[in-house]
C-alpha cells in the first residue's frame, strides 16, 4: 500500500538567491509596487535586461507573525517559484550568510564553470596543435 503523494515544498524558499521584502506597514507596500514599477520602466526603456517577477502574500486580518511578504529571485532564475523545475542556481539558505554571501558563492561557481570549460577548451586545441 502507498501513501499518497504529498505536494512539493517551493524550494525557493530554501534558497540563499530568494529575496524576502516583509511589508510591516502599507507605505512599506506602496514603496515595493513603486520599485517594481520603476525596474519595469527600465526594461521599457532597454535599459535592463528584465525584471525578475514577483510573488506577493497578503494576509487581511491574519496574526501578526503573518505579515504580507513580496518575494523575487535575486538573479532573476527562469525556474523562479516553479516546484517542478529544477533550478541549476539554487543553494541552500544558510543562517547567518546575507545575500551578499550568497551572491559571493553563486558568481564563485558560475567562474569555476566558465574557467573549467576554458580549460578544456584549451587542452583540446594544445592536442590538436600538437597533431598538426
């Protein structure tokens, strides 16, 4: 006999990357919309690339531990808030590291691809120079 499958866990809210705004008070709100709107004004104008997109949790008259929230991935991942895609950027969120830290660790593994990749790259032309 087997258990039905329980829902996936978001893993972006495990994530370093995850961006967490808590709106303690409305202008708080207003200030993130007006953010937003400006990063879109940006993008509009070819300035930036894109506007990572946004989650937004609003509670209307819930407990005070449940503050409305507005989330987005600080490198804007295309699998952002999808549970079944896999994300090849996420790492665990570690208590006491800021997003700073987690952005170190992120561009110290993008460099450790790329430089990888070059080494490569660059045995095979020392091969191929060799043989020639």
């Amino acid at each position: 006999m087997t258990s039905p499958s329980l829902p996936l866990p978001n893993k972006c809210q495990f994530c370093g990357l995850c961006v967490h705004i808590t709106h303690q008070f409305i202008g708080s709100i207003a200030q993130t919309d007006e953010m937003f709107g400006q990063l879109h004004r940006l993008k509009r104008e070819g300035i930036i690339e894109s506007v990572p997109p946004r989650l937004e949790k609003v509670t209307i008259g819930g407990p005070a531990w449940e503050l409305d929230t507005t989330s987005f991935c600080a490198i804007n991942a295309s699998a952002w808030a999808n549970k079944a895609t896999s994300c090849r950027h996420w790492q665990l969120r570690i208590n006491g590291a800021t997003l700073s830290d987690h952005l170190a660790i992120h561009h110290g593994k993008t460099n450790r691809e790329i430089a990888t990749a070059l080494a490569v790259l660059a045995m095979f032309l020392t091969i191929l120079i060799a043989i020639i």
